[in-house]
C-alpha cells in the first residue's frame, strides 16, 4: 500500500536546467524541499549508443497526490526527450519533517 509521501527522484543537465526545475517546484508548493546533488555521472544506452553524461541529481520530497502535477511540470520544464522521473514511496519519516511536508505542499 502506497503512503501519503514520495521522494521523486530527478537528474537534470546542468546547473541552470536544475536551479529552475528545482525553484519552480518549490515556489509551486509541487515540493516542500528539493536537494541539488552535483558531480553525478550517468551511464546509460540512447538510440543504440552507450553514453555517460555529467548530470545533477535533484531529491524532491512532496506528497503522492500532487506527483501528477510535478510530472507534468518536469516534462514541461526539462530539456530531455525522457527526462528521469522516479517516484519512491516514503513508508516511515520523522513525523515533524513529514509534518512540515503537508504543510508546505498545500496552496
């Protein structure tokens, strides 16, 4: 049984594509907080070819039931033709963090 709250986990090109994925969330109450992880590298196959590309990893914590919303709004906002977009259920946290959580999600 999925909970209320989802880490979402997505990986943008660079510094500027993040900064704006990552503020746009926010400021939309689509997430609480977003992490910037810097210095990741990916290694995936595209079209048949092997790449590795230096990315940022965003960790965004938001509720389950506006992650329709963030995904539309990544998809509109992100350079890549699939950008990465996992959502990962939260089943425990600390209560005052998933607390403070709802009450920056909510317009």
């Amino acid at each position: 049984m999925a909970g209320p709250y989802r880490v979402v986990l997505v990986t943008a090109p660079d510094a500027k594509i993040a900064r704006k994925l990552a503020v746009g969330l926010v400021a939309r109450r689509l997430a609480a907080c977003v992490n910037e992880v810097p210095g990741l590298t990916s290694h995936y196959r595209w079209k048949g070819k092997l790449c590795s590309d230096r990315e940022i990893l965003l960790i965004i914590k938001t509720r389950a039931a506006l992650f329709p919303k963030l995904k539309r709004f990544v998809r509109e906002n992100h350079p890549a033709q699939v950008p990465e977009l996992i959502s990962l259920d939260i089943r425990e946290g600390s209560r005052d963090y998933l607390a403070w959580l709802s009450q920056e999600t909510r317009a």
